[in-house]
C-alpha cells in the first residue's frame, strides 16, 4: 500500500503554476510535520518546503516567495502551491514527514515538468 498520493503535477510553461495535493497517512499526518521533496534527474532527493502541525513554514532558498505549503489537518492533506516556475523546478516531487530519511517508506511521487 502506497503511504502517500501525490497528485496535481504536469507540464507547464516557465512563469506558470502548479498547485500539488497530497493525502498522507492520519498516522503520520497527526504526529509529524510534513514536507515536499524533489528528485530532478541525477540529483539527491531535497526537502523544498516543510510545514509544522501548527502551520509554521520553511523553505529552501531556491523556492522562497515562489512556493507555498500548507495543510488541511482535517483531510490528512498537505499542499504545495507553485508560482513563476522555472525550467530548473522540473523534478518528481514527493510528500512525507518533515524528518523523513531516504529509507522511509515514499510514495510514487508525481512529475512536475516546466518547459516551453
């Protein structure tokens, strides 16, 4: 069983957005804070966006004032709304909990290609 649904992602023009949805596990989503994560081709899975259970936010410099993340503690939901896209935003992008490691359990993630 895949722990966590990513959807929301696709192609889109640089200057775009994208807005990404992610049902996680209540067990996971009540206990933890939550994150994106991106993998682009031949790089190392990084955190992008992290979002406390009280809704505190952080991000990485390369997404700053372009990404937003938020949560719907009633739907075990986490959402990454993203804004002017650039091409070096294409990446899979994945939810998990804030602290995840490389060998906890992901899910499929979901592509996000930006290109004109």
């Amino acid at each position: 069983q895949v722990p966590f649904v990513e959807s929301g992602g696709g192609l889109v023009q640089p200057g775009g957005s994208l807005r990404l949805s992610c049902a996680a596990p209540g067990s996971i989503f009540r206990i933890f804070g939550m994150g994106w994560y991106r993998q682009a081709p031949g790089e190392q899975r990084e955190l992008v966006a992290a979002i406390t259970r009280d809704g505190s936010t952080n991000y990485a410099d390369s997404v700053k004032g372009r990404f937003t993340i938020s949560r719907d503690n009633a739907k075990n939901t986490v959402y990454l709304q993203m804004n002017n896209l650039k091409p070096e935003d294409t990446a899979v992008y994945y939810c998990n909990s804030a602290t995840a490691r490389s060998d906890s359990r992901w899910g499929r993630g979901i592509q996000v290609t930006v290109s004109s």
